[in-house]
C-alpha cells in the first residue's frame, strides 16, 4: 500500500493553522455575539423600534469590521488555497501566467551610410550575413545566410502568484500596522490628518505610510505587467516606478494645504508627468484589444485616479477615519480582482 501526501492534506493543515491563530479572535467574535444578543433579548415594546434600530447597526458595524479585516489578513492564504483547488478542475484552463520577453539584436550587422560613397552599400560579414543600406531611403535591409541571429528573443514565463504574492503579502503587513496602531490609541476615526501627524508615537504613522506605499508598488506591478505588451518589460519597469513616484506624491499632499502659488505649480507639474506616463500606457493597452486588457485598464484606472484624487482633495483636513477607509476600499478592489483573476484563469481571458 502506498500513502501519499496530496494537496487536500495541505488545505486541512492550513484551516487548522488558521483556527490555531485566530482562536483568540474567533472567542472575541463570539463575546460580541452573545453580548449583542442579550441587548437585544428584550421584545417588550419599550425595546422594540429605535432600541432593535441601534442593535442591529451595531451588530451590522461589528460583523462588517471583521469580515473586512479578515478578508484583507488572510490575501495570501485565500490565493493559495484557490490555486491549490484550480488543480482539481482539470476540465477547465485554469492556468494564470504572464510571458515577459526580450529582443536583443546584432548590432554588428549593421553599416552605416559612407559618405564618400552615392551606390548602395552592401557588407558581408564573416558569417555570410549580408546588410545593405540605401543611401537614398534610408531603409536597412537584414539577410542572414548562416546560423548566426540577426534578432534574438529570449522569453520567460511567469506564473501569476508570483506577481500578485507580493501585493497580498502587503496587504497582510499594512492590515497589521493599521490594526495595531488603532489598538494603541495612535489612530483613531477623528484624528486630524495634516503635517503633524507624522510627530507623533516617534513616528508609527509614517511607518505605516511607508508600509502602504510599498503595497501600492506591488499593485503597479502586477496590473502593468498582468496587461502590457509582452515585448515591453522595461517600459513596464520604467512605467511602474514613474507611477509610483507621482502616486506617492499626490498621496503625501493629503497632509497639506494648497495655499501658495508654489503649491498650485507643483501639482500642475505632477499632473502633467502622470499625464505623460498613463497616457501612452492607455493607447498602448487599447491597441491590444483583449478582455483581459481592458479589464485591467478600467480597475487600474480607477485605482489610481480614487487614490490620487481622493488624496489630493482633502488638503490637508481630512480624518484618519477618511483615508483608512479610501485607502482600504482600493485594497479591496484590487484583492477581489486578483482572487477573480486566478478562479478563472488568467490565461482563458487572452
């Protein structure tokens, strides 16, 4: 008899570490439950209407909180297990990865235009690989006559998790930060969000800050790669970095005013640079005409101008309680998305 371990020994395993280390949580959960439960005991008339109203919003309010926190702590345990099921649906393509290429081209081949000479130039190389080139049009012509490569291109396929991981991962960590910063009184729903923020607990809010801005990195990363053209990975670097810059700049002006004439220069000159990255990015995903690109491209949009927008418009007077909740509802969007992605298969969707 042969015994293996297969993947539904895994799952067990992880439901059973998570009860492990959420006993605490779960027995508080069902503190609030039994707690509500007897403020709502009551069924006599005086209790009835407005008291069951503000019973049953309290109830709704806590429920909702920790389904939420819950959903954002566990990402990178809700990805696992949905690729750990994929493999049981063998009747449907569930496979999600990402193609990222490079071309690399023999620059040797090439002769450029002599002056000194009105006839089309014509070299032939070592390997017999000739490049001509008209002095007049201007146009290269490559032949190859031997095994030796005139455009090279090198490819690598990626699985999915491994670029959506790293966000879930962060989501996790700034779920954390955030928790434990309530928890001790750093962070709370009336707590002005301006230039002083920072000067406070020796700076545990703008560790948390540091903490989201990388999660917004990692959101970058695999909404361009998940949809840019496979021959471009480098723009895709450059265009992720650029993003994030500008996303980061308009995210930190939520903690100042628009007073100066400075003030209103520097945010047309953010504009203007954010302009000059989304735009090209845009026309670039229109020509590729999938689902799967414009799919990405609306979520992608909508993440990032909620984000800077919402940011940006406080100007200085906004709450805690305002920009944990944007910031959080875009987490959320970009979560769901990826769990929606690896259900059905990122590659069915090309």
């Amino acid at each position: 008899m042969q015994v293996e371990f297969h993947d539904n020994y895994l799952l067990a395993i992880v439901v059973f570490l998570l009860f492990i280390c959420n006993v605490r949580t779960c027995c508080e959960c069902l503190r609030d439950w039994v707690q509500l439960c007897q403020d709502c005991s009551c069924l006599t008339p005086d209790c009835l209407g407005f008291q069951l109203h503000f019973c049953v919003k309290d109830c709704w309010h806590v429920v909702l909180r920790r389904a939420l926190i819950t959903f954002c702590f566990l990402q990178p345990v809700t990805l696992c297990v949905i690729s750990i099921m994929n493999r049981f649906r063998e009747k449907e393509n569930t496979a999600s990865t990402v193609i990222l290429c490079t071309t690399a081209m023999n620059h040797s081949l090439f002769v450029y235009k002599d002056s000194r000479s009105l006839f089309l130039n014509q070299k032939l190389n070592e390997n017999n690989s000739i490049v001509s080139l008209s002095p007049t049009t201007g146009q290269v012509s490559l032949y190859d006559h031997s095994h030796d490569y005139i455009l090279r291109t090198s490819c690598a396929q990626i699985d999915y998790l491994m670029l959506c991981m790293p966000h879930a991962l962060l989501v996790s960590v700034t779920t954390l930060t955030w928790l434990q910063l309530i928890s001790k009184g750093v962070l709370y729903e009336s707590l002005q969000w301006d230039e002083s923020i920072y000067s406070e607990q020796e700076g545990a809010v703008f560790l948390y800050d540091v903490v989201y801005y990388a999660e917004i990195l990692s959101m970058n990363v695999f909404f361009i790669f998940l949809a840019v053209d496979n021959m471009h990975q480098w723009s895709a670097y450059y265009i992720v970095l650029s993003l994030t810059m500008i996303m980061v700049f308009f995210m930190n002006m939520v903690r100042y005013k628009i007073e100066t004439a400075l003030d209103g220069t520097s945010t047309m000159i953010g504009s203007t640079v954010i302009a000059c990255i989304v735009i090209p990015y845009i026309l670039d995903l229109l020509q590729t005409q999938t689902r799967l690109t414009g799919a990405v491209l609306i979520v992608h949009i909508f993440c990032v101008l909620l984000l800077t927008c919402g940011h940006y418009m406080a100007s200085g007077q906004a709450t805690a309680a305002y920009v944990l909740s944007l910031r959080i509802f875009v987490t959320v969007c970009a979560c769901v998305f990826n769990i929606v992605l690896v259900s059905y298969g990122v590659n069915r969707l090309r």
